[in-house]
C-alpha cells in the first residue's frame, strides 16, 4: 500500500527502511524535538545519536500502514520490526511539520 506523505516524512521513512542514518536525521529541522521511550531528544545531533545508538544497532525499522491528519499532525501507525525483544512491535509516530521540515516526532507503542 501507498501512502501520501508529505515530502519530509516519505524522506524519513525511505531512509529508515535503508537505515540511512544522514538520510533519516536530514528531513528535521536543526531544532526539531524527537521524544522516544520516555526519552527526550532536542536538536539534530541529538536525534542522529539516538538512530546511532539504538536503532541501527538493533535495525530497527517503521513500516507505516496508516496515515491521517490530527490536530494538524500526521499520525502513522503500523509495525517496527528489527532485532529487539518482540519485534515487531506496533507504533503510533506523530510528526509535527514546519517550514517543510519535522519539527518535531512523537513514538509511541
């Protein structure tokens, strides 16, 4: 299935499913929030870490199977598969876009 995703997002998801760590960390902006597991991440290099430290590692990657607008945010939601305990997982990413960039990104299971 197909989804029509905004330009920074579809960047974000072609590069995690090649665990392109420069091409998922490009589409944020330079001051973008990532929160993650309880876990707060501001800043690029912050969120670059977190692909390094613990998504490549286990290669993690989000295949999204549902989109839809929600309180101006785009929801995706569908399976993360990688090597990590009960993999695949479900997860919900909430992206806040700004100036054609992801401002900020929300994981949760």
């Amino acid at each position: 299935m197909s989804l029509n995703l905004a330009k920074p997002i579809a960047e974000f998801i072609d590069a995690n499913a090649r665990l392109d760590i420069e091409g998922m960390t490009k589409p944020f902006s330079p001051d973008a929030v990532l929160l993650d597991n309880g876990k707060t991440f501001e800043g690029q290099a912050a969120i670059r870490r977190l692909f390094d430290e613990e998504v490549l590692p286990v290669k993690a990657i989000f295949t999204p199977e549902t989109v839809r607008q929600e309180n101006g945010d785009v929801v995706l939601e569908g399976p993360g598969h990688g090597n990590f305990p009960g993999s695949p997982i479900r997860f919900t990413y909430r992206f806040t876009l700004a100036e054609n960039a992801i401002k900020s990104l929300e994981i949760a299971v």
